[in-house]
C-alpha cells in the first residue's frame, strides 16, 4: 500500500507526500484538506478489505436489501477512488 503524509506549506496550503520516495502528491489550497487526500490510500485499502469480508458473509439478519445497498455503495467508492466510474 502507498503510505502517504500530509505537511503545511506556506500560504496555509498543504502539502501531500509519498513516505517511500518523498514525491509531492498533491498541494491543497487549505492544509486542512490535506489529511484527508493523505489518508486516500489507507481508506481505499479499508473498503477493499471491507469488501473482501462482506463477500465471505451471507445476507444479515435476512436484510438482502441493505447489503446490496451497502455493496453498491462501497463498490461504488472504490470505483471513484480507482478512476472506474
């Protein structure tokens, strides 16, 4: 998994880096944004482990309907996140 950090610039921008190689990702005009686009790999990797259990587990509680919700939703998140949609 990509391992991303987030840093302050000047101007109150932030600043996305890759831990292994130390490339610049991504600036964000507001450093608070910059957490969130750092954490971008680790969520991705959560919904794609999120998504591996749920395919293990049968329907819940006998609410199909809300598991397929669920799926679609996560389905859809990582699709976004890889650039599917």
């Amino acid at each position: 998994m990509k391992k991303w950090y987030s840093t302050s610039t000047s101007g109150n921008q932030g600043l996305i880096v890759e831990d292994d190689t130390g490339r610049n990702v991504a600036v964000t005009y507001d450093k608070a944004d910059a957490a969130l686009i750092a954490a971008a790999p680790a969520m991705l990797e959560a919904l794609h482990t999120v998504r591996e259990l749920r395919r293990a587990v049968p329907n819940f509680n006998g609410q199909p309907v809300a598991w397929v919700s669920f799926d679609e939703a996560v389905d859809a998140a990582i699709n976004a996140a890889e650039g599917k949609e």
